[in-house]
C-alpha cells in the first residue's frame, strides 16, 4: 500500500512536471481568473489632471508617431467608459488631446467596414473591399505608412491584445486576399522585419502540430537565428533591453487577464526600447501602431461590462502614449477606431446609466479621432479614414503615398 501510495505520488510529480517539459514553445496561460465581464475596473488610474493636456507647436513635424486604434470604438463608447470610471462630467486619458476630429470609416463595397478594409485604409491610406488586406480593389498592393517608414530608416512597432496576425495589424505589414489567412499574415510581418511585434498567435508562427502551418516552418526558431528575442511571459517583457522583440503570450487571442502583460505594459515596454534605440542610432524616428482588439468583441456580444472594462484597458495604454509625448515633445500621438460596433446607444441618468446595442455586427456610425502632439492639428475636422496615413507621411515628408507594391 506504501509503494502505491509513492507510486501514485511519483505519477502525480511526474504529470506536474510534464507540462513545463513539453513547454518550449507550446503552452498557453491558464484560463483567466476573471470574468471577461466582470465589473472590477479597478486597475484603471484616472486621469489626476481632469483638463485638456496644453497646445503645443503644430508647425513642427513630429519625430514620432503612436497610432492607437479601438477596434469598434464608437463614440458612446468613449461615453460609456466615461460614464462607468470618471463620471459624467470627467475626462478619460483619451479625451484630454485639445485636438478632436470625426472620421468616416465606410469600405469600397460596403457602407459597413469591417477591420479588414479599416485597417487596410487606416494602414495605406487606400479604400478597399471588406475582407481585404494591403490590396486595393483591383487588386494592387500597398505598402503600408509602417514599411513605407521602414524604408526611411525608421523603427517600427506593431502592439496588439488579440492574435498579431488578426485584421487590424496585418495590413501594417502583410498583403493578403482574405483577413484569415493567419498564416500568411505572421509570416510576411516577421519577414518584414517590423522591430517589435507583442500580441497573441503563437499558433500562426509554430509548425503542425504544435501550431497551424503546413510549411513545416518554425517562425519562432527562424526568429530568433534572426536576432529577435522571442518572449511568452510578462516577466521577459518587463525585463526586454534591446530590439527586435517577438513577444507572442498567448498561442491564439490574449485573455486580457494576468498573469499576461496589459496593453499598457507592452505599451510602455516598447516605447522604452523604441526611443532607445532611434536615440542611440540616430535614426529619424519610430512608428508605432497599438491595438485594443477586444473592445470589438464587447460590442459584437452585447456585452456592456467588458466593454467598460476592455475600453478602460485600451484607455491605459493611451496613458502610456500621452505620458510618453509629453516628456519627449516631438511625438504625435493619434486616438481611432476602425469602425463602431453594436449600435452602441446611452440614455438613463446620472446614477442608473441605461446602455442598449441595436446589432450584433458592426454599424456605418463614425467615430472620433483625438490628437495630441506636433502635427496633431492636422487630424481636427471632419476625416475619411483613408486620410490618417497620408496625414502622417506628409508630416514625415515621404513623396508619393499610397505606395503600390510593384516588385
Ligand atoms: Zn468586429
């Protein structure tokens, strides 16, 4: 009976230890603690100053510039978070840029954009088909405001929350027939040498069967015979000193929930490495677009708990952003969204808040564009979304953008 039981025990130890062996590069998180709709919003620092941040000197061109996109954030969503965090009366980190504008998002054959088609404008400044990414609607590739920034030498970031391969990332730096082909996407995003890619997916970078390419090919050893370091866990992130980095935590989306990094964690982290290293290499600048990806996905469930929660977790990374363009003077920084999704409406009253969705998919609403920063002026009035990566690569002096891919 006592050998059974150190039999039993050494079985036990055995199958503890079994899933750090088979770890490497295949292991996810435990499922999260919280509940995606859970009400307990009590990572989220307030803005202390509730005023606008001051007017700068619009005449200058901007160093850098921080691109940060809520996906399907429409404007009550900004209210609602409002609403749920600083009161009515209060200013979330985004609304305190002293430059606002309002921005159409339709697609080439739709009134309601997808992220696909959003991001494809939002990346290259071209107006597309739903579904599409980096190809216009006769098919030409764009280079994205990303590369395009890569060719003049500067450094570039892609920060996300969902897979880095999803459909607001990719067009930054992939051109692709249809938004799921993931595969492809992480492939062309690493061979495009983007400096920093943070995120979840790291399915799309493993070979069968740990992961889902067919090609044999295992991105994350290619990556790291390339000289990135390659993280999983926040405890690498906090510690990342140089670049390139491919921090994928999550094998498919990002839980959101720790131990994972927060959007504002890898925020902060590659902001810290990017000035870094364009101060020391006297490069030009950096480029650098971050994603809240799951504000989307609040909408799409008509979830009003997750999406206070998911917005005041995109609105943390925002924070992250503006703290750093403060101290550094010569970055713009850009608050958008792709699209609204749910048909988001707000009545009730001060203390019993009444928020109710009108779809379950995406709505043809706009939505706000908040800019802070040198150059921020330019993004004030009434946009299309086809217009923001043409603004910044006016401000950065490229000649002739859009860029089709002829090669
Ligand atoms: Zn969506």
């Amino acid at each position: 009976m006592k050998e059974l039981k150190v039999l039993l025990g050494v079985v036990f130890c055995a199958l503890l230890v079994l899933p750090v062996w088979a770890k490497e590069d295949v292991w996810d998180y435990p499922a999260p603690e919280g509940d995606r709709n859970q009400r307990d919003v009590s990572f989220y620092e307030a803005p202390v100053d509730q005023g606008h941040l001051p007017h700068v000197d619009y005449t200058v061109p901007p160093r850098n510039v921080i691109l940060l996109i809520g996906d399907g954030m429409g404007f009550n969503f900004v209210t609602l978070a409002r609403l749920a965090s600083v009161g009515a009366d209060g200013r979330l980190h985004m609304e305190r840029p002293p430059v606002t504008g309002i921005m159409r998002t339709h697609s080439a054959n739709n009134l309601v954009t997808d992220s696909a088609a959003a991001a494809t404008a939002l990346a290259t400044g071209v107006r597309t088909d739903n579904r599409w990414i980096g190809i216009g609607p006769d098919g030409t590739h764009y280079k994205s405001i990303l590369r395009v920034a890569q060719d003049h030498d500067y450094r570039t970031a892609l920060v996300v929350d969902v897979t880095i391969s999803h459909a607001t990332p990719a067009p930054f730096a992939a051109n692709v027939e249809n938004r799921n082909w993931q595969i492809s996407i992480a492939q062309q995003q690493f061979e495009n040498r983007v400096d920093i890619l943070m995120g979840g997916g790291r399915q799309y970078f493993l070979p069968e069967p740990q992961g889902q390419r067919k090609d044999e090919r295992n991105l994350l050893d290619e990556a790291r015979e390339a000289g990135y370091s390659v993280i999983f866990s926040r405890e690498q992130l906090l510690a990342q000193d140089s670049l390139p980095v491919l921090g994928l935590f999550a094998h498919n989306h990002m839980t959101t929930f720790a131990p994972e990094p927060t959007l504002a964690e890898m925020t902060r982290t590659s902001l810290g490495l990017l000035s870094q290293s364009v101060a020391s290499e006297e490069r030009p600048g950096f480029f650098m677009m971050v994603e809240g990806g799951q504000i989307d996905w609040a909408g799409h469930a008509n979830e009003t708990d997750r999406a206070i929660r998911q917005m005041l977790l995109f609105d943390m990374a925002v924070k992250e952003a503006l703290e750093f363009a403060q101290e550094d003077g010569n970055t713009l920084v850009i608050v958008t969204a792709d699209h609204e999704t749910g048909g988001l409406m707000i009545r009730g009253n001060f203390d019993n808040v009444n928020a109710s969705w009108h779809t379950g998919g995406h709505s043809a609403a706009d939505v706000p564009i908040y800019a802070y920063g040198p150059g921020a002026l330019h993004f004030a009035g009434t946009r299309d979304i086809t217009e923001i990566p043409r603004i910044i690569a006016d401000l950065w002096e490229f000649e002739d953008f859009p860029v089709a891919i002829t090669e």
